[in-house]
C-alpha cells in the first residue's frame, strides 16, 4: 500500500490514541481564547491642572473600562505628543478620550483630523485643566473625571465646526492683540487654581495693552480699524470666564467675530466687565460679525495669535482663518452632564 507523503506535519491528520476517547482526550486543544477587543483610546496629560491629572490615572480607566470594555490608556510624554498618538495610534478605535486641560483638547483634535482620509474616532473630553472651555460645549466642564466619563458614556455624537488658520486647526478659538497676550502671559501663573490665573494675566495685558492697526475681512465684508482685542470663535467662551462671543455655537456653520477698538480707563472702569457675562455686543467700541472665512492684515508688522490658548507667531502679516464645518465628531454628555 502506497503510504500518503504530507508536505508538512500541518497537512496531515491527526489520529486519537488508540484507546482514548477522542471527545476527552487531553491531547486535544482548547479553543484560543477570544481576543480582546479595544475600543476607546485614553490620552491622558499627566501635566495638566498643574499635575492633578495624573493622580487620576487609574480612576479614569476603571470608569472607561465599566462603560466601554477594555481600554488601552497612555500618557503624554510633552509637547505635540498628544497629536502624534491621535494621528497615529488611534486606528481602530471608536473613541479616543482625552484627559487634560484645553491644550491637551488642541493637540487630541489636531491629530484626529490629520489622519489623512482615515477614519476619524469620535473626540470625548474629561476635563483637569484650568480654563476647560471646550468642555463647557459637551456639559463636562466642572464635573469629576469618573462623572464625566458615565454622562459622555450616555450621551450622544454630535459634529462640531472647527476653524482653521496658518494651517493648524483651532476647536474653539483664536484670539489677536490683547487676546494673544493674555496667553502669553497666562502660561507664568498656570500653577494658580481654577481661573484666577487667566484674570491676573488679562489685567497685567490690559495695562501694557496697544491697538493694532489691522484690517478685517469677514465674508467679503471689510474694514480698517485700531484694534485691542479681535477675537474669532466656534464656541462662546475663551480664558475661563470671557464670553467675547457668546452667541457661538459648535455646530452652527458660522464663526463669531468680536471687534473691540481702541480703549481707554473709561471703557476699563465701566464697560469691560461685560465680557465675562457677554452683555458688551451693543457697546459702540465693539463690532461683532459672523461668517466662514475671516481675513487679518497687520500694517504694523507680523502678527501673533493664541489657538485655542496656544501661541503662534509665523512671521507673518496675514492670517486667514476658515471654518470647516462638521469636520469632528464629538462626545456630548446626557442631561446629568448639562445637570452637573
């Protein structure tokens, strides 16, 4: 009889001892156990809320793990990190979370959208900054990180409008003249708790503030003015507490353009608290405007601008700013998150 030649020993059968029972012989293999599946992608700053955010490592996975099985969690090491692991590690997952303050936000989204055609995972933000003006759009702000993860758990996805300026992308706002020095200046006192940092940074620039001489364009629509604060916003807040353009909606299609012009004590002592509650809009030394296309031209050299409190200064006297509507897909918390 002609044997059977088997190229490898994977191709030929495997015969049960004689004697055993092949349905509990010990020589037949388990099923491998099934692999599991990761679906959320946790990026946490560890240096955020002047290092709060680290303490909060292990409570953050296991709230992520009760609402969304398995996580994979990884620190940020410094600056841009975030945006390489949202660009780059964030392939399969559904949601990426980021745990941090509103830089760490930019840096999350920044590298979302930069994943080029591939699939973008929905944004989900736990807030240990100091300011956490995004998070006051998906009603996590002010609320604890294992809190903010069940409220975004059952909440929904919406898309978010994002701007886009020197070819960087902003979620919620970009500010020029006094706007860009306050972030500049806030970065000394961010070991200051909550918001009264940025207000110490706002008076010290509104004591050494100067006007730029700039002209704006917004939708065609054009002028020139001295300017002290230009602000342009997808959402209503900016530094914490200053409503510039508190009529900003994330998903409206629109961004919001504030104008502030030359000040002086006056408007100083009586007018400028206003924009923490957003009731300035009326004032004659303001301008409001909305539109999907803004442009800024210094006559005064090269301009400096904050992207979402990040600073920015290219060496140049033109800033076009543009919306990309819809571009972000984002966690937004259910009523207990708004509630909170």
């Amino acid at each position: 009889m002609v044997r059977p030649v088997f190229k490898t020993a994977m191709e030929a059968p495997q015969a049960a001892p004689v004697g055993s029972i092949p349905t509990r012989s010990r020589h037949l293999t388990s099923p491998p156990a099934p692999r599991r599946t990761l679906s959320t992608l946790v990026i946490l700053n560890p240096a955020a809320g002047h290092g709060r955010s680290a303490r909060f490592r292990e409570e953050v996975r296991r709230a992520a793990e009760a609402q969304w099985g398995a996580v994979e969690l990884v620190l940020t090491g410094g600056p841009g990190h975030a945006t390489a692991l949202a660009r780059d590690a964030a392939d399969g997952f559904l949601r990426v979370i980021a745990v941090g303050g509103d830089g760490t936000v930019h840096e999350v989204a920044n590298g979302l959208l930069a994943r080029g055609g591939r699939a973008i995972p929905t944004l989900g933000v736990v807030p240990v900054g100091t300011g956490n003006d995004f998070a006051k759009m998906t009603y996590t702000a002010r609320v604890a990180p294992q809190a903010a993860i069940a409220a975004l758990a059952a909440g929904t996805t919406r898309r978010f409008d994002v701007g886009l300026a020197w070819g960087e992308y902003f979620v919620n706002s970009l500010g020029v003249g006094l706007d860009a020095d306050v972030a500049r200046r806030v970065n000394e006192y961010k070991h200051w708790p909550g918001s009264f940092g940025y207000i110490v940074a706002a008076l010290q620039a509104i004591v050494h503030r100067r006007a730029l001489r700039l002209r704006i364009e917004v939708d065609g629509d054009s002028w020139g003015a001295p300017t002290t604060v230009l602000e342009v916003g997808v959402g209503p807040c900016a530094g914490g507490v200053f409503y510039l353009v508190p009529d900003a909606r994330p998903d409206d299609g629109l961004l919001d353009v504030c104008v502030i012009g030359e000040i002086g004590a006056g408007f100083l002592l009586s007018k400028a608290y206003r924009v923490l509650g957003g009731t300035h809009t009326a004032l004659k030394e303001v301008r409001m405007a909305r539109g999907s296309r803004v442009r800024i031209t210094s006559e005064a050299g090269p301009l400096t601008a904050h992207l979402d409190g990040e600073l920015r200064a290219p060496d140049s006297d033109v800033l076009e700013v543009s919306l990309v509507p819809g571009a972000l897909p984002v966690l937004v918390a259910d009523g207990a998150g708004k509630a909170a």
